[in-house]
C-alpha cells in the first residue's frame, strides 16, 4: 500500500517501511512519532485507490523521526549582464528523514 501526502508544500509518494527524507516539521525530535494528516491519494491495497478532493477523508500516514540533516549545497548566482553586478550565493535546506511506519486509512475511505 502507497500514500501520497503534502508537507512542506511539496507532494511525496510514500509506503510503509520507505524512509524519507521531507522539510522540516515543527516540534519533531530524534524518535518521537509524527502523523501526516494531508493524504491526497491512497492505492495499492484492497480495492481501488483513494483520490481525496482535495484529501482523502479520516485517512493518516505515521511516522517516526530518524535523524535531523541538511541537503545538498545549492549555488544562487545572480548576475546583470554588462554592469559588473555578480552575486554568488549558497544554500543548504534544513531536512528530517523519517521512517514510515503505518499508512492508515478510514473504514468508509
């Protein structure tokens, strides 16, 4: 069984045991257990796939939080051509990696 769930303002394709590395979510610590409640899709299982409008109702995605890390550097360079204006930046996005432990879905869903 699959999921698709929103968070971070990006949609991501899970399943039960993937670990995923997603945005960083607000009072999450090492081990502690967190609940995705945005499921915009569930298929794979029994019967036909789940498609919410825009979430499918009373359906869940569980958890737990492996570690804290950070993404791979990204290179912002702004330029304007003939004006001797260069700007070179860097940026690394702030990441949890989670395991997924349970995808749960609604008796009537």
């Amino acid at each position: 069984m699959y999921a698709v769930i929103e968070t971070g303002g990006k949609q991501v394709r899970v399943a039960e045991g993937d670990v995923v590395d997603l945005e960083r979510v607000a009072g999450a610590e090492n081990g502690s257990e967190v609940v995705f409640d945005r499921v915009l899709m569930i298929g794979g299982g029994e019967g036909e796939a789940a498609v919410g409008e825009p979430v499918v109702e009373g359906a869940r995605v569980r958890a737990s939080l492996v570690s804290d890390l950070r993404g791979p550097k990204i290179i912002v360079f702004k330029f304007k051509r003939r004006k001797g204006y260069r700007r070179r930046n860097g940026h690394r996005q702030d990441l949890q990696r989670f395991r997924i432990e349970a995808i749960e879905r609604a008796a009537g869903a």
